[in-house]
C-alpha cells in the first residue's frame, strides 16, 4: 500500500498508486517520426486512399524540416493529423499510426 502526502499544487501529468506508470514519448528523433510517416502514408494508400494525400503531405514536411535543419510546422502537421483520424476508420492501423505519429512530434 502506498501513501502519498502531497503539500501544495500539483501540475502536469499525474499517475499516482501502486502500479501508475506515465509514458510521454514526444520528442522521438526525427528518423522514428518519418519512419512512422512513410508506413502511415502505405497503410493509408491501401486503407483509405483519399486520406493518402494528407499523409503525404506530413512526410513532406517532416522531410523538408530535416532537410533545412529548422523545427516542423506544428500547426499544419496538427491540422493534417487531423483530417486522417476524423477520416480514418475506428480500430484501423492507419488511425493507431496517426496517434502514434502525433505522440511521437508532441501532438
């Protein structure tokens, strides 16, 4: 049994008990998040090919920021990220891809 005494405010991310466990997974290297934005665009060009082209769109961007040295366009990664999960079919690998791609940037 744990016991937890906490004086003051707390911020951020909370797990307390016996077993809580946090994960935050932002900031994977950039080689990670185009590797999942290539697989993303594949798996959306068979599952659901009017969403491809959002995808494309991500593993351009994700490439031409590493390519240039500067920081991703944040807003319009989230805004294609977006477009495929509202799309994309519940429970399919393309929508846990797309997740997975947004937790990866710190989406």
């Amino acid at each position: 049994m744990s016991t937890f005494n906490i004086h003051g405010n707390i911020t951020g991310p909370s797990n307390f008990g016996d077993h809580g466990r946090i994960e935050i997974r932002h900031g994977e290297s950039p080689a990670e998040a185009l590797r999942l934005a290539g697989e993303l665009v594949r798996r959306l060009s068979a599952e659901s090919p009017e969403l491809a082209e959002p995808a494309a769109l991500v593993r351009g961007e994700l490439t031409r920021a590493d390519e240039e040295r500067r920081p991703v366009d944040r807003g319009r990664i989230r805004q294609w990220l977006e477009l495929i999960t509202t799309g994309a079919a519940a429970g399919s690998g393309s929508l846990a891809l797309a997740r997975e791609l947004g937790q990866a940037l710190g989406m």
